[in-house]
C-alpha cells in the first residue's frame, strides 16, 4: 500500500479506469485520499442486467446524491444498464445531462422498464456537440427535435427504441454530418414509414426488420458504405431504392423482398457476400466483377439453379462457401425440376480455390445438389 500511495492522482486514475466503476467507488473507503479519487475517472458505467430492486433503489440514490459532484472535465464514457420500473425517467434524464456537460463522448443506455411507461429523452442531448457514439437500447421514445447538431457523432446503435414520428430518424441521420457506423434494429410490432437513410459519410450500416414490423419501405444512398447487412424477416411487399455502393467491400442478405433488382444491383461491387434468398433475388443478370467470397445459404428453393448465376456472375470468385442460416432440413424440391449447367462458370476453372460446405453429411440429395451444379 505504501508504493501506491507514493503514485499520483493522475497515474491512480488511469489505474482505476481499469476496474469496474462499483470497485473504483469502493476505494473511496481506503484513506481520506481516496476519497474522491474516483470521481476524477473518465469512463462511468452502472447498472446492469439482473439488479435487483433494493440495488435499484440504492443506485439511484447514489447517482442522484454523487453523479453532480462529479470532477472530471471530460467523460469519455457514460454506460447505464437500467433493467427496473424503479428507475424515473426525470432521473434519468438529468444524470444524461449531467454527463453531457462534461463533454460527454460515448453514451449507451439500456432501460427496460414497463412498456406503458417508455423514457423520453432530452431534447438537449441532440445538440451535444462533443458526442462521437451514442446506443439506445429498449422503451425509450426516440423524439428528435427541429434543431438537431450532432457534429462529431461518428456511431450511432438503435436498438428496439420507439420512434416517436415516421420521419425521426431520417431527421436524426441527416443531421450527423461525419456518421460512419449506423445499426437499426427495429421494434417488434412497430409502424414505421418510409426509412431513408441518405449519408454521404456513412461506411458500414446494418437492419434488422422483424417479421411484425410495418414499414412502407426504403431509400438508402450511402456513396461511401464499405459495410451492408440487411435482415428482413417480415416477408411483406413494399418498394426499395437502394444507390449503387461503388465501395463496398461486404455485404449481408436475410431477405424475402420482392423488389429485390435494386438491392443486388446496389451491391455488385462488393469483394464478400453472404447471402440467404429466394430465386427472384438472384434472376435479375447482375455481374459480381469483383465478388471473391461468398457465403450461400443452402435453405433457399432450387438452390443448384442459384448457385450456378452466382458462380458465372462471379468470374474472380476464389472462395465459396455453402451453409445453412435458416433451416435445419432441405427445401423438399424434386431434382427433375433443376436444370443441369451446360458451361463451366469461368471462376471454375480459374480462380476458384476453396470449396466448404458446413454440415455436410453425404445424403444422396447432397450429393445429387452437389453434382448438379458442379
């Protein structure tokens, strides 16, 4: 103990950012010293998933009693795991505030709570200029004002929020003018509008829509996306207009659409591709020039017939891959209905190097799919 008390403050700090915050206050007891060194730390998280009420009850007390006392100039990381009824969304509300005014970087809060009961957050949290990241999980009403400015924010994670208006996160997107990293998991059970997504900066975006979400479609032009995953399970119709992705380099397909020409056509620029999908997605003549993996979900119908496009589509295709995402069992197609290729798919015989199939068994319908296609 008497060489770390020979340390500074400064050098204890960087020490204490190491532990878990509930272990950084406990040192407070130590010495007159320790006191409040760790209201000096710079990355802040509290809560978590199975809190019980009386701790429930005893961190908001201690948030509402130490968080303004607070002395570090800046908060690097401010994390609540709020998983009670307990907690009030005004309290809430004001610890956020109290974080933002320390030039708050990094914000993720997770509240569930009683679903009649969502949080709505401060208006002024939209407008904090120091903020780089920021994820929203669970009952919180996502009402995003007029006057939005969130000119550093590079991150953003919204997960099963509520959307107080159809035209919310288009309002909060375009107001992100260095943006890099978007993931949307929408709401079970949720009406949404049109989704536009329109982002010059944006490098890698994900959505997942369930199977019970409304959405009358979407727009997305992102000129300099690298990443793409799209997961739709909802299995209904509506329209997508999906910009041409000169630069992206992986993309993800779990979809059921059935305007699917302008997603594939988005994405023929991509280097890996993983891709779950009926037939229509793929009979649309598209070329992959500059395809080189690619992760087939083997649970779609007719696959041999899907397989042979990609593969002529895809003259620099090097690795191929053939698993299942969805499905346990084979489409229950007969053979005779597949027509077998009469040209060699030129990747074949030039650049194709590693073939693996997940879970192969030898069954006669695996050899028989196998043998169709190649």
């Amino acid at each position: 103990m008497d060489r770390v008390s020979e340390l500074s403050d400064e050098l204890l700090v960087k020490i204490l950012v190491f532990v878990p915050t509930k272990v950084a206050v406990s040192t407070s007891i130590l010495s007159k010293r320790w006191e409040c060194l760790w209201m000096w730390l710079p990355k802040l998280e509290y809560g978590h998933r199975d809190c019980s009420e009386p701790e429930s009850k005893r961190l908001q007390c201690f948030l509402d009693r130490n968080l303004p006392l607070h002395r570090a100039p800046v908060i690097e990381s401010f994390r609540l795991k709020l998983i009670s009824s307990r907690f009030k969304p005004e309290n809430i509300n004001l610890w956020v505030a109290i974080a933002a005014s320390h030039c708050l970087r990094e914000l993720e809060i997770l509240y569930e709570s009683d679903p009649d009961k969502p949080i709505i957050l401060l208006s002024s949290l939209f407008t904090c200029k120091s903020l780089t990241v920021l994820k929203l999980d669970g009952d919180i009403i996502l009402d995003v004002p007029r006057m939005v400015s969130l000119p550093s924010l590079k991150t953003l994670r919204l997960h099963k929020v509520i959307y107080s208006k159809d035209e919310t996160l288009q309002r909060l997107l375009s107001s992100c003018p260095i943006l890099e990293d978007v993931v949307v998991d929408l709401r079970e059970n949720d009406t949404m509008g049109k989704l536009i997504v329109a982002v010059p900066s944006l490098q890698s975006l994900s959505f997942y829509i369930p199977w019970s979400n409304d959405i009358d479609g979407f727009v997305i032009n992102t000129p300099a996306l690298k990443y793409f995953k799209l997961m739709d399970h909802n299995y209904r119709s509506y329209n997508c207009l999906i910009e041409h992705m000169p630069n992206l380099i992986e993309a993800h397909l779990d979809a059921e659409l059935t305007d699917m020409k302008s997603i594939i056509g988005s994405i023929t620029s991509v280097k890996r591709l993983t891709i779950c999908c009926s037939q229509t997605m793929l009979d649309q003549g598209f070329v992959f020039n500059q395809l080189e993996h690619l992760d087939l979900c083997l649970c779609a119908p007719l696959f041999p017939d899907q397989l042979f496009r990609l593969l002529k589509a895809s003259s620099k295709l090097n690795r191929l891959h053939l698993f299942f995402m969805n499905s346990d069992h084979y489409p229950q197609e007969d053979m005779d209905d597949w027509n077998q290729p009469t040209t060699v798919p030129e990747c074949i015989l030039s650049s194709l190097q590693s073939l693996s199939w997940s879970k192969y068994t030898g069954e006669p319908q695996e050899r028989e799919r196998l043998w169709f296609t190649f």
